[in-house]
C-alpha cells in the first residue's frame, strides 16, 4: 500500500494536491459535485482587505495548451471572508484551509494577513506578491527583492501560522526573490503565478482582454515552473508549493522530483472541475508505476 501523505511547513497532509487560489472559489461550488475532503487542502480565493470589483471584461481569452486570465482579484474582502464565507466553508471542508492573500501596500498585506491568522479553519497564509492582472499592487512586490522581503517581515510580524511567499516568474532571476523572502522570515514559497502574455482579436485589431495583459496559465507553462521550482530548491531550505500547468498525476510526481513538497492544480480546474478529485484517485496507480512507497520520498529526488 503506497503512502500518498505529506507534510508542508509542520501540517500534514492526506496527499499534496492542493486547487490553486483564483481556480476554486471557497470550495462550495466543487463541494457539491464531490467530497473535496479527499483533497491535501485548497488555496482559496485571493482576499484583500477591502472588497474589489475586479477587473473590465473581457476578462479571460482562450490560447493553445492553456488560457488567459485578468479577472483581478474580485473579492468581497477580508471582513466578508471571516464572517460570511469561512462560517460557511465548515460545513462542507473539515481540514485547514490556505488562505491566499493581496495587497497594494505592505500595511494592507499585514493587517488583512493579521484578521485572517484569528481564524482556526486558517492552516497557512499564501501571500500573493506576485498578480500581473493588477495596477499598483500585486506584482510590483514580486519583482523587488528588497520589496518582497518588506511585505515578508511585516507579515511574520503580526502572524502565528506558517507564511508561504508566492512568487512571479515575470522577473528576472526568481532565485534572488526566493532567498529574500527565505532571508526575511518565509516558512515555504509557493511558485509559479502566471506568466504575462496577451492575444490579439484579428477581426478588431484590438486586445481581447480590456486590461490588455492577462496572466497565462495551463499546461504551457508547466516546463517554465518546472524548471523554477527545480532553481529555487537548489537555492532554499525552506518547503516549496509548487504549480504552473500541473494537470495530472503525473505532473505532481514530476513537480515534486523538481523539489515541491505540495503542488497546486490550476487552470485544470476550469477545464474538468472533477480534475482534483480524479489525480487524487490516480495518485497510487502512478506511485506503483514508478516504484514510489512514500510520495514525501519524492521531493527533490530529480537533483
């Protein structure tokens, strides 16, 4: 009997699949097509400390092996999140939830980050410096190392649970970010966001998307997180959550070899909304094809 258990910064898990914040809203909607319980956890939907519209549609553009996207970051913000959507999510979600988590200045990241440590459904904090579908926020910590750590620091200050930094691959040198975050107090990284691209509507000769940009996601760009994941393993001591295209189980054994001790599943959501439940269940088969007894064994056993 294979072990699919993992443990990310001291919590464990049941198996490391984990639905990627932005592509499973707080669960409800999955939760009444299957028992989400089967999966490691999910990231919900990234909250910030007021409610935010989101961005104009047209918000999401179709392109080959993957998707664009620029809802940015419609939420209902942090107050609705404690007192409406977590009450809620007991009922159908009985493990610790990550709560993904956005900002335009480092004070907004603490004090939403601070309100939602309060809460006991909470098992980690994903600090989201890495949106590129939004103005004056988001990406611009991401892309600073002296930044990034800033945001760090004062969230490891006005927090008790673990903290997982999740960093853009829209830089230069992601390793330089990683240390950083690991420098400045970080308990585990969760990378990659989307990568920035755009597609053209040839009958306009205008943008699809209203914002121009949008963040490319799905299987293209599960080479690109592959290869940073296996970059920043090299560089940190601290656990990864690695994501970026992942849609199989054999995609979560190959990001972990890379060096992930969870690995998130995105885009795949909005393709197969059983896409979760159904690696899960593939998990063991694939296990026993490679010869694996315990997933944990796994990470980082490509370097």
């Amino acid at each position: 009997m294979v072990n699919t258990k993992v443990t990310l910064c001291g919590i464990p898990l049941d198996n490391p699949v984990i639905p990627a914040s932005g592509t499973f809203g707080y669960g409800a909607e999955f939760a009444a097509l299957y028992d989400i319980n089967c999966l490691g956890t999910f990231s919900f939907k990234g909250t910030t400390r007021a409610p935010r519209f989101g961005n104009p549609t047209p918000r999401i553009a179709e392109c080959t092996d993957g998707m664009l996207n620029s809802v940015g970051l419609q939420n209902p913000g942090v107050e609705a999140v404690l007192a409406d959507i977590l009450p809620q999510m007991a009922t159908y979600f009985r493990k610790p939830v990550m709560a993904n988590v956005s900002g335009f200045s480092v004070g907004e990241y603490a004090e939403t980050c601070a309100m939602l440590d309060a809460s006991p459904q909470i098992g980690w904090l994903e600090v989201n410096i890495s949106c590129p579908n939004v103005h004056g926020g988001g990406m611009s910590f991401g892309t600073d190392p002296a930044m990034a750590a800033e945001v760090t620091r004062r969230v490891k200050a006005v927090t008790t649970k673990p903290v997982l930094m999740k960093l853009s691959p829209n830089v230069t040198n992601i390793v330089e970010i990683a240390k950083a975050c690991e420098d400045a107090g970080a308990d585990g990284l969760s990378l990659i966001n989307t990568i920035q691209g755009m597609r053209i509507d040839l009958r306009r000769r205008k943008p699809v998307l209203a914002n121009t940009f949008g963040g490319l996601s799905g299987p293209a760009i599960l080479p690109v997180a592959l290869r940073m994941v296996y970059q920043v393993y090299e560089a940190v001591k601290i656990p990864i959550v690695g994501m970026g295209g992942v849609s199989t189980a054999e995609d979560v054994v190959e990001m972990m070899l890379a060096g992930a001790a969870a690995v998130q599943i995105g885009a795949v959501n909005l393709v197969n909304p059983f896409a979760g439940r159904d690696i899960v269940n593939d998990l063991p088969a694939v296990m026993e094809k490679y010869g694996i007894q315990n997933l944990s064994d796994c990470i980082g056993g490509a370097h």
